[in-house]
C-alpha cells in the first residue's frame, strides 16, 4: 500500500495541537524546528507531520521567580534573548540551540550540552509541562515553582521520548543568572592527557562549568569557568597554573566550534538561521554516548571516530563515525556498560538507531502502550527495540 | 487513638500520658538505639516502644508477651533521649515500665532464677567480695538461696555470670578507702564520695585514685562507712521496692554530711541517684529529702571540671607530667545519654600534658554492657561489644578510658590483644592520677 | 481478613520465619509514619535481607494479589508508608549497605535502606558529598528519598534528589528487576528513572540506587541574621536573587520555630526576634568571599538586628542543628502538630504568609513557619492540642494553607510528597484529565494495583464519594495557561 505524502499541520495554539491530534487519523510525526530530524529511528509509515513551530512565545515570565513558561515550539535562542535583559538565561547550551532548537525538541530528545557538568540536562531544568497525548488528552504536570514533588512527574517521561508518548504544548523552567564574567582555558593535547587533567580538575575546588575535550591534531581540552567580574581572573589564573605548560584563556567563540563538531559538521558552525545541521560527511554517522566518566576516553579512544567532542567530566560524548562502524560502536559501547544513541546520519544509511535493549524495555513499552495504544505517534523512533 | 480499654498498666506510677504524648514519631531516635542498629525491627526502637506503651497505656495490649519481651530487649541506654529533638523523656517512661512488668509479668521459671541469682548478688559488697575469691563461684555463694537455686537448675547461666567477674586482687577486695582525705593546699570544696559496691570490691584501685585526684585538687574527701548500693542496677531493671529501699537508705547516709557534692565515679550510679528526686517524687516522707540529695549529686568529672572552671582560684592546681600517646574516651551511656555529661570528662583529661584525645566512631551507640544486660541478653550485648571493639581498634588508641565498670569489662571483653598485648582500660581518674603522680600509666 | 496460611507460607519461604513479623502486637509498631494520624495495621510486616529477597517477596504478592508498601525509615510526612489493610509492608531498612564509593567517577552505590547522612558519611573521607540533606538526614533511608524525591536546605543551588541519581535498580510490582538510568546522564529514550523518582512507592520498590556525589566545596560560609518582620527577611532573600546570586541555603524561621528549635538544640538563635534567616553561600574561595561581602550588605539595607557569622565549622554545625531540629522540636511547644509543606512563587511568600496569619487568626489555632526561603516551600507547622479537642480544625487549616499555596500558582508539596495526607487535595491542582494520565502512567507499571494502593490519588474511599471538585487552576484564569 503507498500513502499519500504526509501532510504538514502547523497548530498555533494548544487547544489547535490537540485538535490536530483528534482530528488527524494515522500515524503523527512529532516535529519541533527539524533540527533533530534525523535523529534515532527513521520515522515510518507517517501520515502527517504536527509540526510546533507555530506554537511559539513566552506565556509568563516572572524574574522575581526566575521561571518561565513558554510554549513548546519557541526556539530556545529565541527565549534566551527575551530573558537576557533580566540578566537571566535557560542553563542550557546544547549544540544545537544556536541552529533554532525548539524548547519542545530540546526535551524530547534529551538534549544537553557541555554545562550539563554543573547545570545537568534539559531535564533538570524543566519544572512543569503540558502535554497532548495521543488522544487527545491533555496532561498538565509539574509547575510553575521550583520545588514540586506533586504528582507524577510526566516531564521525565516526555524527556528523551522522540515524540513517541505525546506533544509537548507547553513547558515551565527553571533560570539561572547570566553569570557576570565568563572565561575558557585550553590546553592543547590528545584525548588521555584530557582526561588525566580532567581526573585532577574534578579533584580540585575550582567548580568548572564545562569539561570538554574537542578532536583535532591533537585536539584539545577546554574548560569554561563562570563568576564574578573582579573576581574571575584570579581562578583561571589557578586554573591555567593547574592545568599546567599550554594553558591559556581563549575566546568564547571556541565553544561555536564545539557545537560544530558535537553536529557532526567540520565547523565553525553556529550560523544560526536554517533548520538542518550542519552537513554530516557523506558516509558518516554522528552518535550520543554515555559511560561512567574515567571509562569515556579509553572508550572513546577505541572507536573509529573521525570528530569527537568528550564531557571528560560528564562522561558524554558526541562521535561521528564511518557508517559503517555505527552497530560495532553501539557494541562498544554497551560493552563498556555505556548508553549510545543514532543522531544525524547521511539520508540512505541504514544502520540501527539503538544498541541493545535496557532492561526497562518491557515497562517502556507498556508504557506506551497505555498512553498510545495504537502507535500513532513518531513510529520508528525506537526501532529496533519497538 | 482514644483510650480503648482500662489501661493495662497498674495504678502505681503508670507511664504518665504526657511523656507519651510528646513522642511525635518522627524517628530520629532510630539510628542511635542499639537495638535497631541490630535488627532492624520497629517494635526494638524507641519509637516503637513508645508506641507499645502508649497502646498498653491504652487498654489495647497487654503486657506480657511481645510488649514484655521488647521491654526487656532495652538496654536503658538513653541513647534516645539525646538524640530526640522533642524532649521525649524516655527515661522517665522506662523507669515507669520496669517495675510495672516487674509487678504484673510473671516471667518464665528459668529467667527469674537467673535475675533472682543476678539480684542475690550484685548489690551486696560483701557477697562480691566472697566472689572475689578463689575457687568456683557456686561454693564461695552456696548460702545464698538464690544462688544455690539457679547452680541446681540452671548451672551454664551461673558459669556465665561468673565469667563476667573481673580478676582482682584479694588485697584490693577486701581493701577500704580512709573515711576521711583532707584538701592538699587549700580547701576549694568538700565532697562525699560513694564508695559503691562493685566498684569498690573490683575496682578499689579507681576509688583511690578518686580520692588522691579529688584531694590533690583541693577537695576534703569523706567516705562515709556503712554505705550500702545505691540501687543504680535495681532501678535501670525495674526492681523498684528494693531499689527504692536502697535510695533510701542512701539518702539517709549521705543528706546530713555537710559537703557540697556527693560524688561518684560511676556513671551509672550516679544517673539513678541524680534520679532519687524522681523515683520518689510520689512519698511524702521522702520526696523533698530525694530531692535535696539529687541535687547535689555529680560525677567525679563534673566536680573536677566546674572546679578547673572557677573564676575564683580556678584551674588545675596539681602538677601534672606529660601523658604521651593516643587516648580513647568511650562515652558510658550512663555518663553521656543519661546525664549529658559529655564535655566535662574531655575537658579534664585535657589537663594531661601532651595526651592526644581521639574519638571514637558511633560514640553515642551503646557497648553493650547496660548492667545487667550483657547477663540476660548475652547475644546481643555480644554483638554490640564486638562493633564497638571494632570502632575503638579504628581509633589506634595507646589507652581507652572510660568512666563505667560495666563499660570497662564489656571493652576488656572485645577488645582483645592490641599487638603490644591488651590495651589498658582505665577510668579517666586513673590517667589523671598517674599524671598528678608522675608515676607509669596503670596497665588497668 | 488474615491472609491466607498458604500465602504467609510462601513469605517464610522466601525469608525465614524470623525476618515474617506477624504477631499482630509487633506489627503494630509498624501503622504508621512519621504522619500519625492515619493509622493501619498490615497483616504482615516482611524484612528482607537482599534484593533478590524484595523481588522473591513481591513475587508472592503479585500472584496472589497481596498489595504492599514499601517502607524505609518511615520518617514520611505524607502517610506515603501507611500501610495497607489485609496487605504487607516490606521494610528495607536491613539493605543497609554502602556497596561502592567510586571516588574517580564521583558517585556511590547504596543499598536503600543506607540513611542520608551515611552516604555524605562514606563520601567525606574523600572529599565528597551527597548534596540532598533533608531535616531528617540522620534517619531517612536513601530508599525513601528517591520515593519521596526529597529536597533540603541545599537543594536551592543542588537540586533535589531527581538530579542526584545515576540509576535504580527497582523491582516492579510484578516482581521482576530492572535498571533504570545508567551509568551516566545521558539516556536511552524517556527518563523512566525521573519518572520513578518521587512516585512515592508507587510504582514498585527500589534496590539498589547510584548517586552523584560532589565534591566538598572549598568555602563555605554561613550567616544568622535576625530581622524586624518576615517581610523584611523576605525582602533580603529578593535582592540576593536579583543580585545574581545563588546561595546554597537561605532559610527563614519565625520566633514560634525559633522558640522550639533554640530549646531542642540551644543553638545561639535569637529569641527575641520576630524571624531569623539563615544563608549560606559555598564555592570557591574567591567567589564566596565576594558574594558574602554583597550577602552582608543587602542584610543591613534590611535593618538586620542582628548578624552571626560562623566562625567555624562547629558554629556552621550549630546553626545547621537549630534549623533541622525545628519540625520535630516543635514537640517542645505543642502536645501536636502538623508540618504543611507547601510551595509558592518566592515573590508572593509575604503576601502568603500575612495570608496565613489571617487565616491561624480566624481559627484561633496557632502556626509556627520554617521555610526554605530560597524556592518558596514553606513549613507552616499547625500547633493544637488533641486534648483540647482542636484536631479537625487543625486539620482543616492545614489542608487550606495547602490549597492557599496552589490557588497562589504555587504547590501541594515541595518535598514531604501527596501519600495519604493530600490525596484527597489532588484534584485542586491537578484536573481529571491530568489525574487520568497519571493513572495511566501507574498502570503501565502496576497493572494490579498492589504496590502501594490508595495514596497519591483521590479515592472515594479516602475523600468521600466525591473527592475535592477541579477549580480552575488561577493561572488559568489568569489566562497564563489554558485548559480546555
Ligand atoms: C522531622 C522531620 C523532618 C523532615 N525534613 C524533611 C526535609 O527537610 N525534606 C524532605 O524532603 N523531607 C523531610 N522529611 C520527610 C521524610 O524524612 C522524607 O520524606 C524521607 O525521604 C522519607 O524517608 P524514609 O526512609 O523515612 O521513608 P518512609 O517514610 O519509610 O517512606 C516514604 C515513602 O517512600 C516509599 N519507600 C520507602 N523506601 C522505598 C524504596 N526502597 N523503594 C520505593 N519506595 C520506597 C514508601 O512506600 C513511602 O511511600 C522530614 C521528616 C521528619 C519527621
Ligand atoms: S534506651 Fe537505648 S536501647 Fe532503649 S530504646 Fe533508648 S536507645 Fe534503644
Ligand atoms: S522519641 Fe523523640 S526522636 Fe524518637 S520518635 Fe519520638 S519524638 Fe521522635
């Protein structure tokens, strides 16, 4: 049988979303700006596209508070401008906010970016949610305070779910300060000098915001510090002096081609606008993987990566491998009892988006089994496991 | 929960239902009970004691059976009373348990022997002494009935009781201490001091040692003859009649000496006698005169301290030799829990030249000793002698101190061998004096 | 209804007849938590030793259909361990070990029934420590905290527990084991550890949980200081935030919680005030320095009364022992109480508060307030005597303080968690269709309904035919958020 191509629906408003969701019959994927698109499993047999960037714009923001809601389809970098004159900011600097990432996009991939050291993922940062389930229920959780521990706390399951168990209307977060000075140190050298420097860094009370080593020739470690205008320089001058022979403060901009890289894309990127990422090389394939923080590197290390960037002290990192090694890299992975997940890859590769099975499979799937029932959301999100 | 019955407890000082009502079951009286930290069950913690009070006070359980069993399984420590931020006074409803079980539990024929036997001899100087003896202790006591009982039919529980006899001298047994001890220089207090009656058979030598500290730290020292036991172990196991009968008789002694403190060096004396005020707050004959007596009692530790603490003629005044090495204080339960004497005891070792103080790790949990508890409750008092053995080995320790003979003969128990033989396991006067002295630490 | 001899069989099976508490005297002691006023007796109280004994016992249960409860220290606040009529409380205190301090990878294994306090216990050798610190650290099991996803003093900079576990290793309702999360934060697919976290017992019993540990910050500083009014201690905490500044703690009490906190501890508060803040800022030494300096002068604009810095870390200690010792201390003041624990915008917590004032006025019921200032999540403590006949009332005023703090766009409950004490409160914050999801979500877990029945959600049983009827949540009609 062959479907016609899907439609693309564009609701504005919550109630338009679940509307669209009622009104619509078949298979929905589940979009925010695309710039994720090609993430996990290949989506299949859709019969339309809900797209959110319609459903954009802040709904209340308190600074007194320091949360905001907005709804799902507003671009992260959008918000992050309009708070910015309250000296506020969401903690977040995935890779991809700079291209347009929708707030919505953003949690339902759990995305994070190199803060995630101190400010942790999307997920720690979201404190409430709306969301439209596949029949059209509308669930509110969470809310708009930062300490909550009232009901379920639905924010955590729509984390990370590809738009598979619902569509996010709206979400709540939690802000921090625009911290008043900013500065990175780097430190030239291949990825086990990183990580060894890394090992004595998280040792040390020197609170570094991120921790990343970026591939290259050798590469290099950069670390980002936050603080005080008068009082900054003081800690980087420790930093630098802990770091040791090389190291040397270096513009922000180091972090734009950190986001290149983490996409996949040679860099610099961050040219902002368009809604696809940068270019992945023809044959590659970009991966997310997790593993306890001192078994990254030698993980890392043993992988055919082309283009890595490495949270050294989070123990996630982004690779870009050959497509052909995406199923021994899952392999690898999970060998080093890591967590790894598909991102961009060139339109006709086919290679698994997951690696084996959590064990949690049964429930996930009984999950989505009680809040979608016939799999009409984002089907192949999760192929191969369901 | 209204009251569901006729309370089951009898008309002669019940628990009184305020002290229960203060409990708000917050538990935070759960990790210091050594009886939880063992099993880990509800019904062995505080708050679950409490609870099981309140249900008898209740009308709703009875008390033999499971409320008597958990009862016994106390081992009265206080632990809970320190860590209790509500003031729950758990003391005071525990003393008013005891006796009420002891009343109204028939217990089983084998464990009324052996507290029969244990209460035969514990308060009676005299019969210690006899124990003190050679050869096996059934001979030394035949004439005493209860003892001659329990040999007949329960011989492995006597065995047992001997083997918590500590070795002593026969000189030191039958040894007294001058009744009265003048203040070297001048006098800043004067003090009475009991004797006591297992610390005065097996450990006369920290009596001496009491009484040199006290009067080379200007205190006129009396020790008063015919003193009798203060009914410390009578009291903590519910034996109130008899017990009371021995506070009396204390109080009798001791209220027309005219000294500014009665002191002791035994904790556990010392929190039932500063507790006479209470247990006979309902006589009228003796309530005041209980009252008055409390008042003035204080641990050897105290006095010592609130004299080092003097604006007027203040701090030590004995010279002192340097005491090298690493000492342990253990917090006796008695000491600490029950009369929160904690700081006084650290601060007058202090005074030792060069000692270096260290704790030990789960200070505030029980040893095990809890008088008469490592007799009727072997098993457990085991265990916790052997995790606290554990914790005083992690402090490396040259010497443990520790102000309780129950306390010392539980360590003495456990500890075993350091690898330059036993640890020695000293009162803290003992330290003191051996610095006033300038003579070598006492090996025990 | 006692249960059946067979099925009791099967439990001694698993665990041995001493680790089966069924004499109905010893498993008494075991109706309630920390909450006393809803009280059940379960049919059997089981202690196993190990995971594998949890699963082998919940086995038994969802083959006969026997609901259970999950038990840690049972210190909750919101009856989440009342056990359940005709059913079992499985008590995981005995899994009580700490099975790996990982000082490399920052983090600790640990058994549930491993107290709070203990884990910053094993950490501290190292360096390390476990940032969530709830009031009853000393006492409440780790196992607890990730039910109840338990907050602290420190939680306003940290995070609560949801942002300090790794993964879990549960034991769902139908007795099989899995891991949840993993060994970093990156995730496959939907955060069902997230989801886990703060359920409250309700969707199945945890065995074994990783934690973040962080490493002890290089300062720390801590101030008292007293103020005129809770308006004007308010005010301070407003311009730390608006200053940038995010302190560790900022807690606030008013002179009834003082009252009782100062005669538990004797902690140096002063008794005179009418409310004390307590802010501590950690980091590193630079920034510390700088931010107290600011902490300090935003105190005096405030006509502070009186400032104690803490000299050392016992004077720190002792300022920290007065805070947490307020809740249970209150004992001191009152035969009973009740801790509220509600959440609202820290903008409008004196407008809240003046609120609650108003409202203990009117009922002639007195209310002493402890509050983590910080994030909003107040401790109104609802003073009465039982005695005195005053319980209802009591009970009303709390239950509508905690309603104040939803229609004040706020939260039922910032940490203590809904269990049986709000279920019935639910539906003021949260609509039917949202409940329903909720259920939904339970059921995926616990298609029987056996692992912790009757708490979270309204049920006739518990609030009467009709539970409590939506209202509009306010920001609704505000218009900030819509429902349809
Ligand atoms: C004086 C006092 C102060 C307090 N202060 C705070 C505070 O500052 N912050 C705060 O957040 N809380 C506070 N609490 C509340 C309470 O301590 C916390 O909720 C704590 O997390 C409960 O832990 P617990 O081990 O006692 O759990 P319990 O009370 O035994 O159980 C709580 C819930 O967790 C479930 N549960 C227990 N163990 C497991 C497990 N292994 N797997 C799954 N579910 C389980 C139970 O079924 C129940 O629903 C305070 C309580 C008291 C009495
Ligand atoms: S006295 Fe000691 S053993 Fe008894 S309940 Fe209190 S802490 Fe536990
Ligand atoms: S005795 Fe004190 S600490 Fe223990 S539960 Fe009762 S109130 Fe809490």
């Amino acid at each position: 049988m062959t479907r016609a191509a899907p439609t693309t629906l564009r609701p504005t408003t919550p109630r338009e979303v679940r509307d669209a969701v009622l009104d619509t019959p078949g298979r929905l994927a589940v979009a925010g700006a695309g710039t994720a698109a090609d993430w996990a499993g290949r989506l299949h047999d859709i019969d339309a596209r809900l797209e959110t960037t319609g459903l954009t714009g802040v709904i209340a923001h308190n600074p007194g508070d320091m949360t905001v809601s907005v709804h799902a389809g507003t671009p992260l970098r959008d918000l992050a401008t309009e708070i910015g004159t309250h000296q506020q900011r969401v903690a977040l600097d995935a890779a991809r906010v700079g291209r347009g990432a929708t707030v919505g996009g953003l949690v339902a991939t759990a995305d994070a970016g190199p803060s995630a050291l101190v400010y942790g993922s999307v997920r720690d940062l979201v404190i409430g949610t709306t969301t439209v389930l596949a029949d059209g229920t509308m669930v509110r959780s969470g809310g708009h305070v930062i300490k909550n521990v009232a009901g379920y706390d639905m924010a955590k399951l729509l984390h990370g779910s590809y738009g598979t168990l619902g569509v996010l209307v709206e979400v709540v977060l939690r802000l921090h300060p625009v911290p008043k000075a900013t500065a990175t140190v780097a430190v030239e050298g291949p990825l086990q000098a990183a990580a060894e420097h890394t090992a004595r860094l998280v040792q040390s009370p020197l609170e570094p915001i991120a921790c990343e080593w970026v591939s290259g020739d050798p590469g290099r470690l950069l670390v980002r510090l936050e603080g005080g205008e008068s009082t900054l320089h003081l800690r980087v001058a420790r930093l630098v002096e802990l770091l040791g022979d090389g190291a040397h403060e270096v513009d922000e901009s180091v972090w734009d081609e950190h986001a290149a890289l983490t996409a996949g894309g040679p860099g610099p990127g961050g040219d902002g606008g368009d809604t696809g990422g940068p270019a992945v090389a023809p044959d590659g394939a970009v991966l997310r993987i997790g593993a306890a923080p001192t078994r990254l590197a030698p993980l890392v290390a043993e992988l055919p990566a082309t283009a890595v960037t490495a949270g050294l002290g989070t123990g996630v990192a982004t690779v870009t491998v050959p497509g052909a090694a995406v199923a021994e890299t899952h392999d690898a992975v999970a060998a080093a009892h890591g967590t790894s997940a598909l991102r961009s890859r060139s339109a006709d590769l086919d290679a698994p988006a997951w690696g084996p099975a959590p064990s949690g499979l049964p429930l996930l799937k009984a999950i989505k089994n009680r809040l979608d029932p016939d799999g009409r959301l984002s089907p192949g999100r999760f192929d191969p496991w369901m | 929960m209204p009251q569901q019955g006729p309370s089951a407890f009898d008309a002669i000082r019940p628990p009184e239902r305020e002290l229960l009502d203060d409990c708000v079951h917050c538990g935070f009286c759960l990790p210091t009970c050594p009886t939880y930290q063992l099993w880990g069950e509800e019904m062995d913690s505080p708050r679950g004691r409490i609870l099981l009070m309140d249900l008898a006070q209740k009308g709703d359980i009875g008390l033999d059976g499971p409320f008597t069993e958990h009862m016994d399984n106390c081992l009265g420590c206080m632990a809970c009373v320190t860590a209790c931020p509500s003031g729950v006074q758990y003391d005071k409803l525990l003393e008013s348990v005891r006796p009420q079980i002891e009343r109204n539990v028939t217990r089983t024929k084998s464990d009324s022997l052996f507290r029969e036997a244990i209460f035969a001899l514990f308060p009676y100087k005299r019969r210690l002494r006899a124990a003190a003896l050679p050869g096996a202790l059934y001979q030394k006591l035949a004439t005493v009935p209860a003892v001659r009982r329990l040999a007949a039919k329960l011989p492995g529980r006597l065995a047992a009781m001997e083997s918590l006899l500590p070795p002593v001298t026969l000189r030191e047994a039958f040894a007294t201490l001058p009744v009265h001890t003048a203040a070297i220089g001048k006098r800043r207090a004067r003090v009475a001091l009991l004797s006591g009656c297992v610390q005065d058979v097996f450990f006369h030598r920290v009596n001496e040692a009491t009484v040199r500290v006290l009067s080379a730290e200007g205190c006129d020292v009396l020790v008063p003859r015919e003193q009798q036991c203060c009914g410390a172990l009578e009291v903590h196991a519910g034996r109130e009649e008899s017990a009371l009968g021995r506070a009396r008789r204390t109080i009798a002694r001791f209220e027309t000496l005219d000294v500014d403190a009665i002191v002791t060096n035994v904790a556990g004396c010392g929190s039932s006698m500063k507790e006479y005020g209470h247990l006979l707050a309902d006589d009228p004959e003796w309530a005041a005169r209980a009252e008055a007596f409390s008042a003035r009692v204080r641990d050897v530790s105290e006095v010592l301290a609130e004299l080092y603490s003097r604006d007027d003629d203040g701090g030590p005044r004995a010279p002192r030799t340097p005491v090298q090495g690493r000492v342990a204080y253990h917090d006796a339960c008695h000491l600490g829990h029950a009369q929160g004497v904690r700081e006084q005891p650290r601060a007058v070792l202090r005074t030792i030249p060069e000692i270096e103080l260290v704790d030990i790790a789960e200070a505030a949990l029980c040893c095990g000793s809890a008088g008469i508890y490592n007799m009727i409750m072997p098993d457990a008092a085991a265990e916790l002698g052997e995790r606290k053995a554990g914790k005083i080995r992690d402090a490396k320790p040259d010497v443990v101190v520790t102000a309780n003979p129950g306390c010392l003969l539980q360590i003495r128990k456990y500890l075993g061998e350091g690898a330059h033989g036993p640890v020695p396991l000293l009162h803290p006067v003992q330290l003191l004096d051996a610095s006033i002295r300038g003579v070598e630490v006492p090996r025990s | 209804m006692p249960l059946d001899r067979r099925i009791v069989d099967e439990f001694v099976g698993v665990l041995g007849a001493a680790d089966v508490l069924s004499d109905p005297i010893r498993t008494r002691t075991y109706e309630c938590d920390g909450l006393t006023g809803y009280r059940v007796v379960p049919e059997l109280v089981l202690l196993p030793r190990t995971a594998e004994a949890v699963a082998g016992c919940v086995k038994v249960c969802a083959r006969h259909g026997v609901p259970f409860v999950a038990r840690g220290a049972g210190t909750g606040l919101s009856g989440g361990a009342l056990p359940v009529a005709d059913g079992v409380v499985i008590g995981l205190n005995r899994l009580n070990r700490v099975l790996e301090v990982d000082v490399e990878n920052r983090r600790a294994v640990l058994e549930p029934g491993v107290t709070n306090l203990e884990i910053t216990a094993a950490a501290s050798p190292f360096g390390l420590y476990y940032a969530p610190d709830p009031s009853s650290q000393q006492v409440c099991t780790i196992g607890g905290n990730v039910a109840e996803n338990s907050g602290g003093a420190h939680c306003l900079k940290y995070g609560f527990t949801t942002n300090h576990v790794l993964s879990l290793e549960v034991v769902l309702p139908d007795g099989s084991l899995v891991t949840l999360g993993g060994d970093s934060a990156e995730q496959q697919g939907p955060d069902l550890r997230g989801v886990f976290l703060g359920s409250e017992g309700t969707l199945g019993i945890t065995t074994k949980i990783t934690v973040r540990l962080l490493r002890t910050p290089e300062t720390m500083r801590t101030l008292l200081a007293d103020f005129p009014s809770v308006a004007a201690g308010g005010q301070v905490v407003s311009d730390i935030v608006s200053a940038g500044i995010v302190p560790a703690a900022v807690e606030m009490m008013d002179a009834l919680a003082i009252e009782a906190a100062e005669g538990a501890t004797g902690a140096g508060y002063s008794l005179d005030t009418p409310a004390a803040l307590v802010v501590e800022l950690d980091g590193t030494a630079e920034e510390c320095d700088d931010q107290f300096e600011q902490v300090k002068a935003i105190c005096d604009k405030h006509g502070c009364t009186r400032l104690h810095i803490a000299g050392s870390p016992e004077e720190r200690a002792n300022i920290w022992r007065g805070r947490k010792a307020a809740f249970a201390a209150v004992g001191r003041i009152s035969p009973d109480y009740i801790v509220q624990d509600g959440v609202v915008p820290r903008t409008r917590l004196s407008e809240v508060l003046d609120k609650i004032a108003e409202m203990a006025d009117e009922s002639g019921i007195r209310v002493a307030n402890v509050f983590h200032a910080g994030d909003g999540n107040l401790h109104p403590l609802v003073l009465y005597s039982e005695a005195n006949g005053e319980a209802e009332q009591a009970e009303t005023l709390s239950s509508r303080i905690a309603e104040l703090c939803v229609e004040m766009g706020g939260s039922l409950s910032g940490e203590h968690g809904i269990g049986t004490d709000k279920a019935c409160s639910m539906p003021r914050m949260f609509g039917e269709e949202d409940l329903e999801a909720f259920h939904r979500v339970r059921a995926a877990f616990d298609p029987d309904d056996i692992c912790n029945p009757g708490k979270l959600f309204p049920t006739p049983r518990l609030c009467g035919e009709r539970p409590g009827k939506y209202r509009p949540h306010p920001l609704e009609e505000h218009g900030a958020i819509e429902r349809l």
